[in-house]
C-alpha cells in the first residue's frame, strides 16, 4: 500500500512511499528539515529542529 505524507508546516504535499520506507527530506516549499517513517501501516513524521548560527 502507498502512503502520501504532506509537509507539518505548510501542508505542501512531498511524496508517496510504502510500508518499510525511512525517508529524510526538505519541504520545497517552506525548506523545513522532515524525517518520514512508515511502519505497518504506522505514518510517523517529525520535523527537525536546527539551531541557527
């Protein structure tokens, strides 16, 4: 089965992925850092914190 993930930020839609997918990607839109993780059927996706220097 695919899954379609859209960016926590600004809701842009970023990809379709399947079960068993670990993925790391930068939203096109809002440049936001997110990981994507697709586990039996479990969609988990974080956005990653960076410290600006």
């Amino acid at each position: 089965m695919n899954y379609y993930t859209v960016c926590p930020t600004c809701g842009y839609k970023l990809l379709k992925a399947s079960d068993g997918s670990n993925i790391e990607i930068i939203c096109p839109k809002c440049k936001e850092k997110i990981i994507i993780e697709i586990d039996n059927g479990k969609i988990v996706v974080v956005k990653v914190l960076t410290e600006n220097k």
